[in-house]
C-alpha cells in the first residue's frame, strides 16, 4: 500500500507499519485514514480517501488504484505544438490580446490575501498552521476538520474570533480580478479564501464561487445530512462567540447543535454551486489564472487539469505548485522535453506584484493602480473585443 502511494518506508515508526498490515477492506474508514496518517500517508491522498469515502462510498485501501488510474497519461497530455510565445507573464498577455480571450477563469488561495495582514495556511513560522500549536491540537488541519470540531469545538470558535472578517482590506490581487471582471473577459473566480474580499473589492456574487465558504451565513452542524439545513444568523454566531464558552454553549443549547459559519470544514461537501459549475467553467475557459495557493487540497487543486487542453494556464506563487509530476493533468511549466509543455507558465513570486506586471503586460497598468486607489470604484472600459 506505502508503494502504490508512493510513500518509502524510511523514518515511518515501526508500530505504524505493523499497524497498516493489519488493515483490510474490512477496517472502518476513519480508523483506516487515522492508521494511514500515523503511518505518514500525505495529506494530500489523506484528503482524497476522505472524499472519495463520503460521496463514492469507496474504502481507502480502493483508493490507490484509483489515484493511479487518474494519474496514468491521457490523450490530452500526449506531446503538442506550443501556444504561448514564451512561458511567461509577456507570452500570457500576447496570448490574451491576440487571441481575445473572454472566457478567463481564476483560481485563488490565501496568497492574494497575504499582504492584507491575513497569514497564508503553510508558510513556515507564519502561516496559519504553524500558529496553531497553542490549541493542543493531534494535528494542525484538526482544526476544520467536522469530526473533530463536533467532539472539541473550543478551539475553532476561538480561532473564528481571531479571524473574523471586518477588519482587512482587498489587496492589488483581489482588484486586478475586478479588473478582468470590468474588462468584460472574465468567466468565473473560484477562491479558496473564506473572507469575502473578492466581494468588497467589486467582484459580483454571480461571478464568484467561494469553493470552501465564508463568514457571510452560520448554520448548525447535524449528524443527519439529509435533514433539512438550519441557517442562524452570522451576527447571532459573532455575539455568543465574543461571550466566550457561556455564549456558544447557550447557542447550542437553543439551536439544538453546534452553530458555524458556512466555512467548509474537511469531510463536509462543497457548496452546491461549486458543484454545479466547476466542470462546466473549466471546459469553456480559454485561460486558467491560478494565484497564491500551494494546490495541496483537493478537490478543489483538481480544477487545474479541468481546463481545456488549448487553453493557457499561468501559476502566480513564490513556490512551484500543482505540477503534473505531483497532480493529475497538473501544471508542465517544469518538464524540459521537446513539446512535454505547450501552454503552462509560472511567475515565481508574490500575487501583488505578479498581478501588477501582467495587468502592464497588457496596457492596462494604470486602470488597476486606479481601481486601488478607488477602491475599486474608477470606471474601467471593456476590452476592445469584448465590447457590448
């Protein structure tokens, strides 16, 4: 099993290992994923068998074939001729232009939030998760995980106080997708990011997919999925929150279960509208921006090898992420092969720059310090070819 999923051996305790002998389709899933993890199983296939259990009723011990077949090369990943001048921010905007794209879609992760004063999920030192430990918690992600939140939701509602959104403000990044709105090419914005800043930067409800949740709804946990929803209000939630224990145990006691905000925690689906968009966005898109997300989480990462194969895909991020080596159909700006990569660019570096220099790329540098300035406010004029 450790070599289907490609994880050695070496440094795994010894008690693990006999442990993962020991599992047979027979195990219950989560006292399998809990042995899987012990036995260093990444976090990435950890996600993967999670999903894969609660909507496909697939046993994780089923799921390394599976990730193998999706894995194993498909027609549209053979070698072909390159559509980009050169793999980069100036091959990305004389591709836009030339070929009038107005179908964009982008990605984005908490990297666009960064320099808003919100600490990204795995930086080391400073990233969300490394903070944690004051939780006493078995595992950092532990923290949006729903099975544990039920048992132990002391240390959610303490970090929710902490994060909630009102005090942060969109960043370059939030408006240059804006921008992509208001110059009539973009198709969709699917964030990972939880704080609603793509809305106060301008970006229209229709036009965003908040693919794990946010703040804007609460609703109460129920151990019955099939029962209908309880929504409670956000303002209801922030109150019991800010009066510490008292105020959320009281909470639960009248709602009848534990209040949350509509952020989706592991081992809870992805909003309805996520669902019944993201194959279809990605097939018409004709471009793929992906900004600040290190593509670890599925199935959200599983956009990236969604897109059409003719469309262009750029990675805007300090570190190379989602490559095909690591992600099904994923990025190949890293292959070295003649014709292994055609249409994948990366801009190392951070989102607020990135952003900056492909909106100059384009001409339209000085629409987006506007919308900065404005706050998101200054009149922008559509593209030439996507003109009403």
């Amino acid at each position: 099993l450790k070599c289907c999923l490609g994880v050695t051996p070496a440094g795994v305790p010894h008690g693990a290992m006999a442990d993962l002998s020991e599992l047979s389709l027979d195990t219950p899933t989560e006292e399998c994923i809990d042995k899987l993890e012990a036995a260093g199983i990444p976090l990435q296939l950890l996600q993967i068998m999670r999903q894969l259990a609660r909507d496909g009723g697939v046993h994780p011990l089923q799921v390394p074939e599976q990730v193998s077949q999706r894995q194993r090369r498909d027609p549209d990943e053979e070698k072909r001729d390159r559509i980009l001048e050169s793999f980069d921010l100036d091959g990305i905007a004389r591709y836009i232009a030339e070929k009038e794209c107005k179908k964009v879609v982008v990605m984005c992760g908490a990297g666009i939030s960064t320099s808003a004063g919100i600490p990204d999920f795995r930086t080391p030192g400073t990233g969300l998760y490394d903070n944690l430990q004051r939780f006493n918690l078995p595992r950092a992600e532990a923290v949006f995980d729903i099975a544990f939140f039920q048992r132990s939701p002391a240390a959610f509602y303490e970090l929710a106080r902490e994060m909630w959104p009102g005090t942060y403000d969109p960043t370059p990044a939030h408006f240059f997708i804006k921008l992509l709105h208001d110059k009539g090419i973009l198709l969709r914005c699917y964030t990972q990011n939880i704080y609603s800043l793509e809305r106060q930067a301008g970006l229209p409800e229709d036009k965003l997919i908040a693919a794990h949740g946010n703040f804007d709804k609460a609703h109460v946990v129920q151990s019955d999925e099939e029962a209908p929803e309880i929504e409670v209000g956000i303002e209801e939630l922030k109150a019991a929150l800010d009066r510490g224990e008292e105020g959320w145990q009281a909470l639960r006691r009248e709602k009848g279960g534990l209040v949350k905000p509509k952020i989706v925690f592991f081992g809870e689906s992805l909003p309805d509208n996520f669902l019944q968009n993201h194959r279809r966005d990605l097939a018409d898109c004709d471009l793929l921006l992906v900004l600040g997300t290190s593509l670890v989480v599925a199935p959200f990462n599983s956009l990236v090898g969604l897109a059409a194969c003719s469309a262009p895909r750029l990675l805007v991020n300090r570190e190379a992420a989602g490559t095909s080596d690591e992600l099904a159909r994923g990025f190949r700006f890293h292959t070295t092969g003649e014709g292994e990569n055609w249409r994948d660019a990366w801009h190392q570096g951070d989102c607020d720059s990135g952003c900056k220099a492909l909106a100059s790329a384009l001409g339209w540098g000085e629409e987006l310090d506007a919308l900065i300035e404005s706050k998101g406010a200054s009149e922008i004029h559509r593209a030439p070819w996507a003109a009403l």
